[in-house]
C-alpha cells in the first residue's frame, strides 16, 4: 500500500515555456503533499506544501508564482513550473502524506526536468 | 530552526566491513527517518524511529535513536557492494504540518 506516482517521469522542455507535473497517490488519499527539489548531488528541498482545496504552502525563497501548485482533489496534486528556465532543471520528487494516525510521508518516483 | 547533520558525507569502504553513519539534529523532533537513494532514483524508506533507545534492523542495516543526545545512527555490517547508495536522514515535527528536514546525505560506496 501507499503507492505515490508521478508523471512524467522526464521531461525536457524550451526556456520560457512551462511544464506541469502530477502527483498522485493511487491507494489513499492525501490532504497534504509535499514538493521538493534536488539538484545533483545534493539533499532534497521542501518548496511547499500543498493542501487540498486551499492554497499551497511555499518556503522561503520559493517564488510561488513560478511553481504553481494545485491541489485540487485528494489524490491529486500538480507543480507547474511557469516559464522555465536552465536553472530550473531539476529533479522534482512529491510526497503525499498519510492520514489515520500514521502521518507518514510517501515519496514519489521524481520526475527529471531538463530545459533548454 | 530545525538542523539536521549527517556525517560523514562521503564514505568509501570495502566488502565486508563494518562502519556508522551520524546523524544529529538541532532540535526535539518526532520521528526520524531514513531512506536510501540510488543514482537517478527516488527515496526508498529504511526505517522510522518513534521513541528514544528505538533501535530496528533490516538485513545488513541497523538503526537506533538516542533523543537525548539528538543523534541516530545508521550502522552498516559486512558491507556488500550493493549497499552502495546515498542515505539521508530527516526529521519532521508535528508542528509544521509534518514537514520533514533532510541532512545532505551520505554517498556510500562499497569496494569489492
């Protein structure tokens, strides 16, 4: 149980468009996800917190008009990266957190974006 | 603000040894965790540890906590190549919405 999914996997895309990437937990449904980033190397960092039906949580440093995050069902939340850019490459990897007393988070597959 | 500390960050060793990995925060938590990472990979979960003195092992892998003393470990007998692999630990807090605070992780190479 707790499967997370992502799509896509990888993607690369032209500077200046945006791509969007989904978060789905597939066997329970997660009021709280979670977004990070790692680039290479490097640990990964949380960008926000994405609740459903409210608006997302973002850290400090995150420009959340830049990182769009939806949240509109329980099993589904989306990043878009808004007018992308090289520095935005990335690996992005989702968590959904499960409720019921166990408060766990389960991670997703990650998603690689590469913009040119 | 919650730190969490991993050492060491690079760690060479060769089959069949033994060797622990540190991992220390700043402040009370509830429950850390570690994962392993694989290149190109997601987080696969190692273990969560609840309580103080909580102490689990998977395998070739053993993990304790010490509240405390804010530390973990992660302890690695007769290591094998495929144990190569980053760990992270990371802490999260119940306050805060259960955000997690990650360490840098330790890259882990296991020499025939």
């Amino acid at each position: 149980g707790a499967v997370v999914s992502q799509h896509p996997s990888r993607v690369i895309c032209k500077s200046g468009t945006s791509v969007k990437i989904e978060c789905r937990s597939l066997d329970f449904q997660a009021t709280t996800m979670f977004w990070y980033r790692q680039f290479p190397k490097q640990s990964l960092m949380l960008m926000a917190t994405s609740n459903e039906g409210s608006k997302a949580t973002y850290e400090q440093g995150v420009e959340k008009d830049k990182f769009l995050i939806n949240h509109a069902s329980l099993t589904l939340s989306t990043l878009t990266v808004t007018s992308a850019h090289p520095e935005d490459s990335s690996f992005y990897i989702c968590s959904a957190l499960t409720s019921g007393g166990a408060y766990e988070q389960y991670f997703g597959p990650g998603t690689r974006l590469t913009v040119t | 603000e919650l730190k969490v500390e991993q050492n060491p960050l690079f760690l060479s060793m060769q089959e069949g040894k033994n060797y622990t990995i540190y991992c220390n925060y700043s402040t009370t938590s509830d429950r850390l965790y570690w994962y392993r990472q694989d290149p190109g990979k997601s987080l696969e979960s190692l273990f969560v540890l609840l309580s103080n003195g909580a102490v689990k092992q998977e395998g070739r892998l053993m993990a304790s906590l010490d509240t405390k003393a804010r530390l973990s470990t992660l302890h690695i007998t007769a290591a094998v190549h495929d144990l190569s692999a980053t760990y992270f630990c990371a802490v999260d807090k119940r306050m805060g919405n259960y955000k997690l605070t990650f360490g840098k992780g330790t890259l882990l190479t296991v020499n025939p």
